[in-house]
C-alpha cells in the first residue's frame, strides 16, 4: 500500500504511535508499536547503581551506550532507559533527577516529541508518499515539486445565537454551514446533519475561524446537552490541550487550547499564526516535511519551535542527545566588555524629510548567511582545535572552528538555498507561483527565527556569545557596505541592521556584484522609490529607525511603522491614513509633494466634520487591545480595564495575551460602564467620545506630515482653533 502521511501522534492508552495514511482512495488508520528511551548521565560509580535502583521502580530495561552528550564533545557512556509507557516519561525523569538532588545527574532526550523521534528513526516525514508495507519514504523532504493527494476540504462556519453579546456553552446552535451547504433549524437536527454531512463530504482538512479558541469546544458540548457525540474526525474524540498565556518578544500573547481531530487536519484560521502570517496552507505543507512535525500541530506552533524541531533532527542524526533542563551560564563579563559585545545590528540614523530617486537595497538573508559563512554555532565557538582560527569575531574577538562544520550552519544552509530556488521558481512558474511564494514566506520566518534562538537562554542550542558574534558581523558588513556606497558616489539616507536606502548617481548593479564578491552574500535591489519619506520619533525629531513611507516607481507605496500597518488601530483611523496616502502618492517627486499636503489637510478636515456630526458608523470606531495581565493586576483605571470590567460583570474573564475590542464612549468619566462599550454589547444607539477619536485621526495625519511642519498641536490647532477643551459625545443620528 502507497499513501501520504497525513497526521502522526502517540496513542496514550495503546503506548503506540498512530499514523493516518492519505491512499489515493481514502485514510486509513495504522498502529505501530514504538517504545522511546530516555538517557542518564551519572558519575560512574552512581550510574553502576542507577539500574537496580530503576528495576525496583518497574523499569527494568536499561543499557550501557556510548553517545554524545553535547555538542562537540566525543562519546562517553550514558545509560539507556527504555519506557515501557509513554504517559511515564515525564515522572521518571523528575524521579531520576530527584535521586541526583536535581544537580549531580544530567538526562537527555526527555521532553522530545514522540511523533518527531518516531518519524525520524524510520526515515519518514509528514506527508511523504510512503511505502506503507516496508514503512519506507518514496519521496524527499527537500524535493521541490513532490506529490500531494488531491485534498478534500470542508470550511466550517458556526452562527450562535447569543443571548448576552458574546457566545457561551451554554447558547443555542442557530446555523452551521459547511462549504455552500447551511444546516439550520432544531438544534439537535443542526447536530445529527452535521455529523452526516462530514461522513459524506469526508474531508482530508477542515477550517475553521476561532474553532480552537471555541467553536468546536462549543460543538462537543451542545452535542454532550443532547446525550450525542459530535464526531467531526475519522476517529472517535478529539486531541486536546490547555489554553495558556506566554510572555515573547516584550508582549503577552495567549495561546488558546487546541482542539485536534483525529484522521483529519483541523487549521484555525483564525488563531494560527502559521497559518495566517508565515505561509498559508503550502508553506505549512512544506515546513512539515523539513521539520518532521505533522501539520495539524505545526499550525498551531511558532516558527522558532520549528527551527527548534529541525535542530533537534539533525543533532539527533548525529548521535547526539538533547540534553533536558538545559542550564548553560553567559560567561562572566566585564562592563568594558559588555559594552564591546552587548549590541545590536548596525543603524544609520534616517535623513527625516522627503528624499527624491532613492534606491533600497537588502542584504538576503544576512544574519543566517553569517551563520552559515562564518560557521557560527555553539560547539564551533572557541573551540580547542582552532586556537588560530581565521574566523576571528570583529571588535569582539570570538574564534570559530575552521575544521568541523557547526550544527546550526548545517540546519540553516539547505534552508537558504531552498528559500531562494522557491523565490526563483515564483517568479520563473506562474502558474504555481502561489505554492511557491508561501513556500518562500514561511522559510523566511524560520531564518528569521533562527537568529534570535542563537541569544535566547531556553532555546536547546542557543548561546549568547553566538548571537553576539552575529550581530557583530552584521554591523561590521553594514559599515563596510557603507563606505563603499559613499565611496562610489551614493549618499547613504538610511541603513538597518541589513538594509540600505542609498541616493545619488552611483549604479546600483555593479555596486551590488561588488558587495557579493566582498561579503559573498547577495545584496538585492528592494526597489527604486520616486520618493521616500523618513519620518521623526514621536518625542524626538531624531529620525525613527523603521517608520517611513514612500512611493515606488511602478506607483506602488511600501510603509512601515504608520497606523495603517498596525492592527489595534481602528478602522476609521486606517481609512483616514489609507486616503492621505492616496492623496500624496499622486505627487512623483517632493516638490509635487508639497502641493499635494494641502489635500491632505483638507481630508483631515473633511472627517473631523464627520466625527463631530455623528455620521461615522460605529463599527468604524472600534479599538483592539491587547490584555497584558489580570483584570486585578492593573493599577491604573483607563479603557481596558473598562473594558475587562464590563465584561467581568457580565461573567466573562479575559486571560493575558487576548484582545478586548471596544468603542470609547466618554474618555473623561470613571465609570467603567459608561466609558467605554464593548463591541459585543453594542447595541447601535451609543454615543462615542468625537474628542477622543478627533485626537486619533490628528496624530495619524500628524504622523505623515510632520517633517513638513504639522505637529500635532498645529494640526489640533486648525481643526479646534478655541482649543474646545468638552469632550464632546457625539450621539449618532436617529
């Protein structure tokens, strides 16, 4: 039998993993039996004890291996512990580490996904066409036009009828339509009909909008009110986990629990960030393949656990262990060195104003290009073996091996190359240039990622001094780059980390074939803009690092950092922003500009008049904001907790991370009811604060203009010049 493998995960009861197969007819469901291991290194005369220790605990099946521990380290003895269940793994190894007082022993290999190792030990991947008989992969993770099954779809959209604004558990089914087919009437028929129509549609993927967060939840327990078994996969019940809020990148994000059919591939696409920001359901496909992480999961995983998983596959390859609870100290520094080695990418502070015929110019891939040049990893770093190293750090002084190529170039290298062929056959294909362009954006992510794993302290292979040296080269090949640049007659307006925005008579070509032949990485040509607007810092007329707009030549606009680009910023705020931008991007060069700011004013006066009249829709009025801690935690009163107020009282709690969405009522008032509404509640004859959301369209219009002298305080000027200090509800008409 050949088939694709659909979906892969350990069966807890059965301490087996299950395989759903995708054969050219139907899925089939395949068991097979897998015991893991875990390992324990101990000093040697503990590890001679540790088995008859373990056997008295019901774990008799142990061994003496050779294996590395670490990174670079040659073989050494470890003991081999089998696990005769899986749901054991866990508790063993916390067991083991209490008899080493949780210092003395080190183990390895416990906190591993099953499904990953199991696929992994036999060669296989997700959706590889397999030979299912001799369990053998007909196919190459790395192969760019491999087979898939001609997918069954079934899009799953689910009408509530909510009784207090927002669904609960408890509300009714008022319709359910899947693809074009809607199921309405009683409950309990919407239920049965549903059931039926999967079993007839039987389909491979199943999408929903918010079905983790709470519609298929929602399903099973109107389903349970009816003594009925929602059965939306191919086997009975469903995989679930808990929801959970997480702190990353400076922000609180929330994770909701995830709801995993069995035998079909369920994508929120709402809540998956995979799904919706890196690539769509063809760069899932294909990461899957690389990373040995079964779809249905990966799409409700970040890019950095990916990388993550393909780290672990190729450390696992080469005889490595993983080492659990990994604890590995920053060496110690001076502040003198802390200041050499603590930086960041290179900045060349932005020109602020308007700049004609300006070229933007983009390092491809830079920081994974240095990793993999300079082979930059952690068991290469100061190793013993190169004390004379050529690769010598800048300004730093880190050497890196010159003899043993690093796993991190190794994992990072196959994934530049395949990034930049997906890139090359978009445009070279057009007929799959869709394929191919997700492709190329989820692969961007994980290159992205893998450079801040490199500094961070819980990733398995991450060491600070590697992120260091990085950013080091960085700024090294930035400068260089630079002075080149001027050198050939450019003017350098701006330059990020792996960007640079140059003007002036230079050619671009010959300027980028040199910097390739420097550096070997490529420079490419982003664009050539008409114009270009570098705008200031908000406090500061310092110009801001990532906030600037400006017009292509093929009359495209590229923006960054503008409310436009934003996703708390209301809609009427981003209609407003959107038609300016309209207005400027008429003008083909900066003095045409000029001319073009008076209709700029004129469209921030036009919907102020708006605002003030009532005639804005409510719905165009809506804030997101995102919820950084418990309602109980927040030490000042302002709209959220308004917000997360109204919806306590309504019985509603709201974890970190999650977005509460409102409108402002009356900004000036304490009380939590009547300041804002949340739009759930909202009943369509509430009055909006005119003032609160003048004041938002003034600094989104001050944010185009203000090199050109429209500050806030002048714009505010011309739209209220006697300064009307009322907030001014607004009530809408009728």
């Amino acid at each position: 039998m050949r088939g694709w493998i659909l979906d892969c995960h350990p069966d807890y009861g059965l301490n087996s993993m299950v395989m759903w197969v995708r054969t050219a007819e139907r899925a089939e469901r395949l068991v097979h039996d897998y015991r893991p291991d875990i390992y324990v290194w101990a000093p040697a005369v503990e590890m001679q004890s540790l088995p008859r220790r373990l056997e008295m605990i019901d774990f008799p099946d142990t061994s003496i291996e050779r294996k590395r521990l670490w990174l670079g380290e040659r073989e050494r003895e470890a003991l081999r512990v089998g696990i005769p269940r899986y749901s054991d793994i866990q508790n063993l190894a916390r067991t083991i580490d209490s008899w080493g007082h949780h210092d003395r022993y080190r183990l390895f290999n416990v906190d591993l996904r099953l499904e990953q190792r199991f696929l992994l030990e036999r060669g296989l991947f997700p959706l590889a066409l397999t030979d299912m008989n001799n369990l053998r992969a007909l196919d190459s993770p790395w192969r760019h036009d491999y087979p898939l099954p001609q997918f069954r779809e079934a899009i799953l959209d689910i009408a509530v009828r909510a009784e207090n604004g927002i669904p609960t558990f408890d509300d009714r089914l008022k319709k359910v339509t899947v693809n074009d087919i809607e199921l309405d009437g009683p409950e309990d028929h919407i239920l049965e009909e549903l059931n039926r129509v999967i079993a007839e549609l039987d389909p491979d993927i199943v999408y929903t909008g918010r079905g983790d967060d709470f519609y298929m939840h929602y399903l099973a327990r109107r389903a349970e009110e009816h003594g009925m078994v929602m059965e939306l996969g191919r086997g009975e019940g469903a995989r679930m986990s808990k929801g959970k809020s997480y702190f990353t990148y400076g922000r609180i994000l929330y994770k909701p629990p995830a709801y995993k059919l069995r035998g079909r591939i369920h994508i929120d696409r709402e809540q998956s960030f995979m799904y919706v920001e890196a690539g769509g359901m063809y760069g899932l496909i294909d990461l899957s393949r690389m990373s040995l992480i079964p779809v249905q999961d990966l799409s409700r995983l970040s890019p950095g656990s990916a990388i993550s998983a393909m780290q672990v596959n190729e450390a696992l390859r080469t005889g490595h262990l993983i080492l659990w609870k990994k604890n590995i100290p920053e060496e110690f520094k001076t502040a003198r060195e802390l200041l050499i080695c603590d930086r960041g990418g290179f900045i060349h502070n932005p020109v602020v104003g308007i700049h004609d015929s300006v070229t933007e110019l983009d390092f491809c891939s830079l920081y994974p290009n240095i990793m993999v040049r300079y082979n930059i990893s952690p068991e290469t770093l100061m190793c013993d073996c190169c004390p004379r190293s050529s690769i010598r750090v800048p300004e730093i002084g880190y050497h890196f091996c010159e003899r043993e190529r690093g796993l991190i170039p190794r994992v990072i290298e196959p994934v530049i190359r395949r990034r930049m062929a997906c890139k090359r056959l978009a445009r070279e294909a057009p007929r799959h240039n869709d394929i191919y362009a997700q492709r190329a954006k989820v692969l961007k992510w994980i290159l992205v990622t893998c450079f801040g794993y490199t500094g961070y302290r819980n990733a398995r292979f991450g060491r600070i001094e590697c992120h260091e040296s990085i950013t080091a080269y960085g700024r090294e090949i930035l400068l260089r780059s630079s002075e080149i640049a001027e050198r050939r007659g450019f003017r350098v307006l701006h330059g990020i980390v792996d960007s640079l925005w140059l003007s002036g008579d230079g050619d671009c070509e010959s300027f980028c074939e040199e910097i390739d032949r420097e550096f070997d990485i490529p420079l490419e040509v982003e664009g050539h803009y008409s114009w270009i607007v570098f705008l200031p810092c908000v406090t500061t007329d310092i110009g801001a690092l990532n906030r600037y707009y400006g017009l292509f030549d093929d009359g495209e606009l590229k923006t960054r950092g503008i409310a436009v680009r934003k996703r708390d910023t209301p809609p009427l705020i981003k209609d407003v922003q959107h038609e300016m931008l309209h207005e400027l991007s008429k003008a083909s060069c900066s003095s045409e500009f000029q001319d073009r700011i008076a209709g700029v004013l004129d469209l921030l006066c036009i919907h102020a008049g708006k605002l003030l009249d009532g005639s804005v829709p409510l719905e165009k009025l809506i804030l997101t904001k995102r919820v950084s801690r418990r309602l109980e935690d927040y030490r000042q009163f302002n709209d959220s907790v308004a917000a997360l107020m109204q919806l306590r009282e309504r019985g509603f709690e709201v974890p970190p991370g999650k977005v509460v969405r409102f409108i402002v009522c009356d900004s000036s008032t304490k009380d939590f009811r009547r300041r804002v509404k949340v739009d759930h509640f909202i009943r369509g004859d509430e009055e909006y604060d005119a003032w609160s959301y003048m004041n938002l369209v003034v600094r989104a219009t001050a944010e185009l203009i203000s090199p050109f002298g429209w500050d806030f305080d002048s714009l505010r000027d011309l739209i209220d010049p006697d300064q009307e200090t009322n907030p001014g509800r607004t009530a809408l008409p009728g």
